[in-house]
C-alpha cells in the first residue's frame, strides 16, 4: 500500500472514531449521578425501579403531570449552584430543582411513599450512585408544623442542615453514612438532601417523604408510668354525715349523767378531725353515743328499783 494511501486510511478512521470518543467523553460526566433510596425520594419511589410504590396514586399523579416517566431517576441536578441554592431553586420547586423534566415531584401530596423514622434516632442513608465523587451531602428536615399539603418552600426548612456528611465512600453503588435526627418532629414531614459536587460543576437535590412515630419522651408527665393521667378526673369519698341520737331515746332522768361522757365522746373527735378526712359512718361497740345512753338508763333503773325495795321493807315493819 502506498505511503500516501495509508496516511489516507489512519486519518479517515481517525475521523470516524474521534466523534465516538468525544460523544463517551461527554457522556462521562454525566454518569456521577445519584438519588436517595433508603429514605426512600420521590424520583426513585416513582421510578421503573420503585416497584409497588411506583403504583401508588401520588406516584401515577407525579407521572401524569409530568408527562414522562422517572427513568432518569438519577439525573435531577443542576450545574453551577456553588452553594446558592435558595437563590437558583424557586419556591415550591425544591423537589424537581426547578427543572421542568421532573415538575411531577412538586405535586402537593399527603401520600407520597414514605419512610418512618423515630424522633431523635439514627437516620442511616443509603444515597445510590453509579461513579463516586467528591463533595457534600448537606440534609435538611422541615420544620415543626409543616404541611404537606402545600408546596414545600425554603421557609419550611430551617436555615442550617441538621447534618452535613463530606467525602463518604462509594460502596456497592451507594453512599451510606448516619447522622443524629431532630427530637422534636411528629407525624409527617420532609427529608431534604442536597449533594454539592466538588469534582464536578453539579449540585443534586432530593425529596424524601418521611412519617415520625410517637415518642415516649413527649409523652406528658401526668401520662409517666406509675401516675395518674392528667386528664382523669379524682373522685372523692363522700363524707358521711355524723349520726344523731334522737331525743326520744335519751331518757330524761339520765340527762344529767350523758352529758359528761358526750363530751369527750367521739363526737368530740370528730369535730377536731380535718375536714379533708374522710370519717367512718359506723361506731364501735361501746364507743358510740348510744353506749352511755344505755348506762345512764340503766343507773337510773336500778335506783328507781331499789327504792321502791326499801319502802316496801318499811312498810312491812
């Protein structure tokens, strides 16, 4: 072959094979992409890959106003944020970054697939990726009294990140690392993570639906173990009214030996007991004010009955 010919032929291949080249080069970069599966986001739970939760109605209504699947779960980030993201991503556009290819995922929804979480306990990330990379993962819970029904915006999220995990390894596809969760969360609210690329010009976001269960630590202190709940109502013993001797049962002759021992009685007792103490309804045997009663009745018998004896001895006589 001659010389020209084979300078020919290398250029022309050359030609042919450098286009490929650049289109894998470009195509590189573009392959450091990555989302959280475990709290599970939005834009892989409604994915091909999200399986059952790719069915639920949220999901079916992310898809329908998207107008396209989720397939490139994977690719939701923008390119030079450089840390300005309350900036570039528009209220009520945290969960698609404001890009228009996932404004499925910033439906106002109460029944996104979740995860659930325990206030103050370990949140363990999985974060999926397919090339590992440098940078940060910054994560973000909305605040106390956040509504799901309404479009997540920036005043939803506190102004700092709860946790901020840089350079984690890449390991079996994923970032996984742990990080402490706020105690004072309840009932429905929003994982936000951010990932801010060091090695490359992009910036990921991602929304993950989360559930907090009830704690033991919130629980009111009337509601502890070992005390009364607060909201249950204390019945009080009702104190019984003192019995009364009728009059007809205090013989008139006996009147003047009842009141010394009625005095010191219990009834005297009862008069210096605190009000707030319940008093017995009934006596004991011998205790009561019918005990001296009887005992001064009975004096009087027996003098009444000896007196007629001597009379009657007198008179014999």
């Amino acid at each position: 072959m001659p010389r020209t010919t084979a300078h020919r032929t290398a250029a022309l291949a050359a030609a042919a094979v450098s286009p490929l080249l650049l289109s894998l080069w470009a195509a590189g970069p573009a392959q450091a992409h990555g989302a959280p599966t475990d709290p599970v986001s939005r834009v892989y739970a409604c994915s091909p890959e999200g399986g059952a939760a790719a069915r639920t109605a949220a999901c079916r209504a992310a898809v329908d106003a998207n107008g396209a699947s989720f397939a490139a779960w994977d690719n939701l980030r923008v390119a030079n944020v450089n840390g300005r993201d309350r900036q570039v991503v528009p209220d009520g556009q945290l969960c698609s970054g404001g890009l228009a290819a996932y404004k499925g995922l910033d439906l106002a929804r109460a029944d996104w697939p979740s995860t659930r979480l325990s206030p103050g306990g370990t949140l363990r990330m999985t974060y999926a990726s397919t090339i590992a990379h440098t940078g940060t993962f910054k994560l973000y819970l909305t605040k106390p009294g956040y509504n799901p029904s309404k479009p997540p915006t920036w005043s939803d999220l506190p102004e700092r990140p709860f946790a901020e995990v840089k350079d984690p390894p890449l390991t079996n596809g994923a970032y996984r690392f742990t990080a402490k969760l706020p105690a004072d969360r309840t009932g429905r609210q929003m994982l936000y993570t951010i990932w801010q690329n060091s090695s490359t010009p992009d910036t990921y976001y991602s929304c993950s639906d989360v559930v907090f269960s009830t704690s033991v630590s919130q629980s009111k202190p009337g509601n502890k173990p070992g005390n009364k709940p607060a909201s249950t109502p204390v019945t009080k013993a009702p104190v019984p009214a003192t019995p009364k001797t009728p009059r007809s049962a205090t013989p008139s002759s006996a009147a003047g030996s009842v009141s010394a021992p009625a005095s010191s009685g219990p009834a005297s007792a009862r008069a210096a007991a605190p009000k707030s103490t319940p008093v017995a309804s009934g006596t004991a045997a011998g205790s009561g004010p019918s005990a001296p009663v009887l005992a001064g009745g009975a004096a009087a018998v027996l003098a009444l009955t000896g007196g007629t004896a001597l009379a009657v001895r007198l008179r014999r006589r």
